[in-house]
C-alpha cells in the first residue's frame, strides 16, 4: 500500500547569528553579517503507513519538531521533499490543513475564553465538518472521555491535563488521516498521562488515523508505538519496530524508596549505610541479577530490570525488612535509551 507520508531526503538549514557577547557585542550583532548555518535536519528519509503509530524521538536539540514543522506545511525543506496524503504540505498549506491535526505539547491552539464546547464548534465551521459526523465523532469522545466535566469550562480554567485532553480531541474532530502529537505529554502527572494515551490509542483504532508522536517519556512509547524513529543531530540514526529496541534497553524502571520519616534528617553517613544494607539484601535474594543501587536526593534508588524482577518483588522485599515512608516509580526516559543505543553501539537498521 502507497504510504501515506512520504519523507524523502529532507534537510532543513537555519540561518542563524553568529553572537557576540555583552551589550557593546549585542549592539555590534545589529549590523553584523556574520552568519552560521545550523543543520537542525539532516538527510532524513522515511516512509509512514495509514494507521502506524510512530514514535520520532530524539534528545532536546535534535530536529524533531523541526521535522514536524515541515511535515505540518509550517516550514519548507531546505533540500528534499514531502508528501503527506497527496499533498506537499508547505506548498498547500490550507489543503494540507484538512488533512492533519496537530497538538505541540503546552501550546494550546483552543480559544483561551471560550468553553471547549465552542472552539469545537468553531473548528468544525472551519474544517466544513457535516452535522452528522461532528454529531457521530462528538458522540465517540464521550464513550472515550468524561466529557460533561469539560466540555463547558473555559479552557483558561482547565488544569493542563484537561486542556491537552481537550487539544487532542480538537485535533482529531475533523477525521484527518494523520495527527502529529509533538510533547502531548510534557508535565502531566501519572494518571493524566495514562488517559491521554488510552484517548490516542482509542482514537487511532477506531479512526485508523496516523499518528505522529515525539515524547521524552518511554512510557508513552511503550504504551502507543510498534515503531520508533530516532534521530540525533538531525539525522535518522534508528527506524525499528519497538521489539528491537526493548532488546536494547530491557525494561527498566527505577523504584525510589524513602526509609526515613524525614528525609532531611538522615546523615550521609545514615544514607550510605542504607545503601550498602540495601544492596547486600537485594543481592542475597536476587544472587545472579544486577540491580544497581544509588543515593539521589536524599532517597534510595534501585534500578530494576523487569526482564529479571519483577519491581513489585522488589518492593516487598524492602519492605519486609525496612519501614518504607514514601516510595515511587519511575520510567525510565527515551534520552537513556538512546543513550544506551549509543554506549551499545549496536545500531540497528
Ligand atoms: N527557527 C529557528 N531558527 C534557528 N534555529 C532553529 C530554529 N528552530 C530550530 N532551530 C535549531 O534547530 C535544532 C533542532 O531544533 P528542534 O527541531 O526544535 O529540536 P527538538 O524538537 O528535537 O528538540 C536546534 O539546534 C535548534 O536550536
Ligand atoms: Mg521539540
């Protein structure tokens, strides 16, 4: 089957301003020429099939919403070409606006004083969205999402979950056959986290639609994506299903334990000990796995591979022989696994 976004060798060049320092340097900057070019994309080229979930990662810096700017018609490639549905998204922007939705993480693109309820109007007035499928998709938001709760706030008033809740929804409300999610995560708690992915995950399904998804948080990928493209420095260094690279990374989770009341009070000297009595009782009943332990911000932290243990063993293993006062859990980030991509180098094509 034709793909339905067709990224061909694209690379994109920023000129930027070569800086100079301090106020007589930025008064010299007003009439300086001396320019540098910055290759935020590199080279990059990828085929993406209607209904793939693909998740684009890459450390800060590397040219993943650059890439999406271009994709969306926001941004024109230095060299290469696009094609998403048909169309060249820089060169008809406007048709290529009925064919995606985007939501850029923190940057809601809903009216700030209107109850959701209206921008949804609005964008369905804009879109040209018939009555019948505005009335069937809004129908389908609600089997997904508790819709009463926000559907008639304004959305300066809603929290940040509720507001990307909402953003998400705006996105897909005209049936494009791609949305691109850059950062839909970013800043929400745990359980906010999981709505929005079961939302995208529910969405893509019944809708088949495309979706494009960067995101620091491993646990995003994990939940949404069979396919993971990395890029680093602007160019494509990783294209898998996501099975190959959880053979690279394993699946790690870092349980944080707190054995104090006060965190405050406990010593270096206490810490360490701690440390030290941990590890000891870890390896004594897990002789033959590796599960490194560490002191950050006055807490134990045990990595754990849930390849080997399950973390819920660890837990009651730690709490059979300590009091255990706070304690979390935390994914690890799509930055280790890359980094680990690299420490291994055993990148695979
Ligand atoms: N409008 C711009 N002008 C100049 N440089 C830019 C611009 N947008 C992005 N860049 C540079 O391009 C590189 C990639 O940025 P970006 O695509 O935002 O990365 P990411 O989304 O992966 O964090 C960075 O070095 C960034 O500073
Ligand atoms: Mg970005």
């Amino acid at each position: 089957m034709e793909p339905i976004i067709q990224v061909n060798n694209v690379t994109k060049e920023f000129k930027v301003l070569n800086r100079s320092e301090g106020l007589k340097g930025s008064i010299k900057d007003l009439f300086s020429h001396d320019y540098k070019i910055v290759r935020a994309v590199d080279n990059v080229s990828m085929d993406i099939g209607q209904g793939e979930i693909v998740g684009y990662l890459g450390p800060n810096g590397a040219g993943k919403s650059t890439t999406i700017k271009m994709m969306t018609g926001v941004l024109k490639p230095t060299s290469g070409s696009i094609i998403c549905n048909g169309v060249v998204p820089y060169d008809k922007r406007t048709l290529n606006a009925q064919n995606i939705g985007v939501v850029f993480g923190q940057r809601s693109q809903l009216w700030w004083a209107l109850p959701a309820i209206e921008s949804f109007n609005i964008l369905k007035d804009i879109y040209l969205v018939e009555d019948k499928d505005y009335k069937d998709m809004l129908e389908l938001y609600s089997t997904l999402v508790d819709m009463d709760s926000i559907m008639h706030k304004p959305v300066r008033q809603m929290s940040l979950g509720q507001r990307t809740l909402c953003d998400i929804l705006a996105s897909f409300l005209h049936n494009p056959p791609v949305v691109f999610l850059d950062e839909p995560t970013i800043g929400l708690d745990v359980a906010m986290k999981a709505k929005i992915r079961e939302l995208v995950k529910m969405l893509n399904k019944e809708k088949n639609t495309t979706v494009i998804l960067t995101t620091h948080d491993m646990g995003d990928v994990d939940a949404l994506c069979e396919r993971i493209v990395i890029i680093d420095k602007g160019k494509k260094i990783y294209d898998n299903d996501i099975e190959h690279l959880t053979g690279l990374f394993g699946a790690y989770r870092t349980l944080s334990v707190s054995l104090s009341k006060n965190k405050e009070i406990l010593t270096k000297e206490e810490l360490e000990q701690m440390e030290t009595s941990v590890s000891n009782l870890l390896r004594e009943q897990w002789p033959d796995v590796d599960m490194p332990v560490s002191i950050e911000d006055n807490e134990i932290q045990i990595l754990v591979n849930e390849a080997f243990t399950g973390v819920v063993k660890v837990i009651n293993a730690v709490q059979d022989k300590y009091k255990v006062y706070d304690m979390h859990i935390t994914e690890i980030s799509t930055e280790s696994v890359i980094r680990k991509i690299y420490d291994g180098s055993k990148i695979v094509k």
